[in-house]
C-alpha cells in the first residue's frame, strides 16, 4: 500500500510539474512553445485560444475545439466570428457571434453584435443589441455611447435609446457629449441631469449651460439656465429677455458661480476681488501692474436694437483720478467711476447685434500715470429696458 501510495503521489507531482511547463511555454510569447503546452496540456481552451489569435492554418479548428473544451465560455465563439468576418464569411460570422451570445448573457457579447452590425450597415439589429447591451452595462459607458452617437443622424436618438435613467449614466453621456462638441443634445441631457442628479452635478451642470451659451444657442441656454434655478442649483431671478430680465445677480448678493449668465472675475495680477455680506463687491488695487484690463464681465441676452439703462452706485478709497474703472458694452462706453464718495451714476446703451452681449468693467488709465491703489465698491447695478 505504501509502494501505491507512494506512486500516485510521484504521478501527481510530475502531473503538476508537467501542467507548470505547459503554462510557462504558453506565455513565453513562442509561438513553438505555444504547440509543444498544448501537447502537454490539450484541455487547456485558453491555449487554443491563444493559437488561434496568432492566425495560424488551424485556427478555426483551435476555437472549435476550444468552444468544445468551455462550453459557456463566448470567448472562441467571438474570437471564430471575427476570423469568418475578415474572411468574407459573414453569415457564418453572424452565426457565431449569436453562439456567443446564448452561451454568455454579460455585456461583451452583445457589444460585439452591435459593433458588428454597425459595421455591416444594419441599423436595426445595431440599435437593438445597443440597447440591449445598455440595458446590463455595470462599468464605463463611454465606449457605447461615443459608437452609438457615430452611428446615429441624431444624438437624441442615443439618449433616448442607450442612455439609462440613472444619474451615474447620464452624468457620463453629458460629459461625453461635452468633451465631444455635441452641443445640440447638451440641453436635453443637462435638463435630464439636473432631474435626476445629485448636488455634486452643480459645476458639470453649470459648465453645459456655459458650453450651450458660448455657442450662440441663447434661448436654449436661456431655458437650461431657467431650468436649473427652478431646480434649486442656482438662486437667481430667472432671466427674461423679452420683459427686460436680462441681467443676473445684479446686486452681488448671491455666490458668483461664474458661469454662462453670472459675473465672471477674471483672475487679474494686482486686483484682488470680494464679496461683501448681504450684497455688492469690492474690488481691492494693490498699486502694482495690473495684467489684465477686464476686471469683471457679464454675458447678456438683449434684444438686439433695443436702449437700456444701467443704474450703478459705487464708491472708492483710490483718491487718484487718472486710473478709473468704467463699464462698457458694444462699443459704448460709460463716464468713469472716479467718485470717492457714494455716487449713483446711469449708462445708457443700444443692445449689439451678438447674440449674447458683453458687459464689462474694464480698467481705464492715463498712460504716465500711476496704478490705482484702495478699493472699488460696487454697491448696486441695475439694468432696464427702454425699448
């Protein structure tokens, strides 16, 4: 008995020994090493495999026999339809491909057909193993959603079929569709997003609205941006262009997000910027260079033609009257805030014909003169329409 056992053990041991050989000759990157694993270890499907991938003048039997070995396994299934695909073969590479398919119900298998029917130009299979692939998709969508909108005359056609309503999917399809330039579904995705979302989508929220702004697409940035205040994201007045509603946070009082409709402040050498509690902003000069001549700037919708009036009330502690700030628009300019006490002054302007225009406050200095020091507060601004 001892002599018996003694002699299985030494079979087992020179059995794994042998099986041990068999994988280092198939990861040696040999391809004769490959062949001599595959004669110690003939069971082995990811050997056959792995032949098979070499293209050799037994691959198609190697994934046939390989598909044998691992029944459940779509792998050889996928890797012998995309052999018959390059050949010419695409009834028996359709056939496959489908083989994979009702072995293994996971993604991979249905991300193939699609990407195979795409290739063959039939539409209606691609869409439907699209979606069905989106339908189980646990990982990065990305790759679905870049083949499916290449594949379609329509991005609402892909949001509508691939992408899930859940905050996870539509996160990533809006930041696609952002990295891409596909800005004509970057409303929809935006208003679905700020649906469903969560807090933390505020700045992508926000970045779309601006992307959608900065492509001439007024009114639709005009109805996100309505869209997200209604949606607790952002606390101004919603604009309305046509009522006369067309500039945001004119008091200062809100957070400046900087994006599409609010202030923006420019990140300028020399000026330091603050917001005072309750409302306004205070702009602080350090007496040094200034880098930059636009100290703050507002994108607004006009009506094009029309008079306004912007009403503003500000004071300095700069006594310096040779370096003042001043607003200006379209080319129209306002007097000089130069006052250093509290001074209510107006601007009256004619819309420009852009689509969005743009209110700046920009640093005007007499050349020879010195860099402003102290501060400017701005206290109030107001806009109205004259028609």
């Amino acid at each position: 008995m001892r002599v018996v056992a003694t002699l299985i053990c030494v079979i087992g041991m020179y059995a794994t020994l042998q099986l041990s050989y068999a994988d280092y000759l198939a990861h040696s990157g040999s391809a004769s090493d490959l062949d001599f694993a595959i004669k110690l270890a003939p069971l082995r499907a990811d050997y056959l495999l792995r032949r098979a991938r070499l293209g050799g003048a037994n691959a198609t039997a190697d994934l046939h026999r390989a598909a044998e070995l691992e029944p459940g396994n779509a792998a050889p299934w996928i890797e012998l339809g995309l052999l018959e695909e390059s050949s010419g073969n695409f009834l028996s590479a359709e056939k496959a491909f489908l083989s994979a398919q009702s072995r293994d119900h996971t993604y991979q298998p249905r991300w193939t057909l699609a990407n195979y029917f795409l290739r063959r130009g039939n539409m209606g299979e691609f869409w439907r193993w699209s979606t069905s692939a989106a339908q189980i998709l646990d990982g990065d969508p990305s790759a679905l959603y870049r083949l499916c909108l290449r594949a379609a005359n329509d991005p609402g056609e892909v949001s509508r079929r691939v992408v899930m309503k859940r905050p996870e999917t539509q996160r990533r399809f809006l930041e696609i569709l952002l990295a891409d330039r596909v800005l004509s579904e970057v409303p929809h995705a935006t208003r679905t997003l700020a649906q469903h979302g969560l807090p933390r989508d505020r700045p992508l929220l926000l970045s779309a609205v601006s992307a959608v702004a900065l492509d001439n697409r007024v009114p639709e940035a005009i109805e996100v941006w309505n869209h997200l205040i209604s949606r607790g994201y952002l606390s101004h007045q919603p604009l309305q262009p046509e009522n006369g509603v067309s500039l945001t946070n004119p008091n200062w009082s809100q957070p400046l997000s900087q994006a599409a409709f609010d202030w923006q402040v420019p990140i300028v050498e020399g000026v330091s910027v603050s917001q005072k509690k309750g409302g306004g902003l205070v702009l602080g000069f350090s007496g040094d260079r200034v880098s930059e001549e636009i100290l703050l700037r507002q994108r607004l919708p006009l009506l094009v033609g029309a008079r306004y009036r912007l009403l503003y009330t500000y004071d300095r502690t700069d006594p310096a009257p040779a370096a003042a700030a001043q607003w200006k628009i379209g080319g129209q300019s306002s007097a000089l805030l130069d006052g250093t006490s509290v001074t209510s002054a107006s601007f009256e302007f004619t819309a420009p014909v852009e689509a969005l225009a743009q209110l700046d406050l920009i640093l005007n200095r007499k050349t020879g003169t010195t860099w402003p020091s102290g501060q400017l507060h701005l206290r109030k601004a107001e806009l109205y329409l004259l028609r």
